[in-house]
C-alpha cells in the first residue's frame, strides 16, 4: 500500500543523504516521490466519471 511505499521513499531519501555521492539513490527516491504523489492523487480524487454539478447525482 502507500504507507509501505512512504516508508521505502524515507529509505531512500535517508540512504541518498547520507551517501551524497550516491547520485542514483537521489534519482531513484525523486521517481518514488512522483509516483506516489500520482497514485495519492488518484486516491483523493473522486471518479472520473461522477458528476459533481448541481444538480448531478455528486450533488
């Protein structure tokens, strides 16, 4: 889940700090920061497909 994923990205991140010259770890922990800011997005975000108009049945 996201929370496994978060704790893996604080990994990451504390791996690439303190190996500066690490300039993978750095890389591979910004790609895990975009993906799971995308996928908490699409977890925040109602369906697509649902309509939140007046009048709509979001409404």
């Amino acid at each position: 889940g996201l929370r496994l994923r978060l704790v893996d990205l604080k990994r990451q991140v504390e791996a690439a700090i303190s190996d500066p010259g690490e300039i993978d770890r750095g890389e591979q922990a910004l790609a895990m920061m975009h993906e799971i800011a995308a996928d908490a997005r699409g977890l925040l975000q109602p369906p697509r497909d649902y309509d939140w108009a007046p009048g709509g049945p979001g409404w």
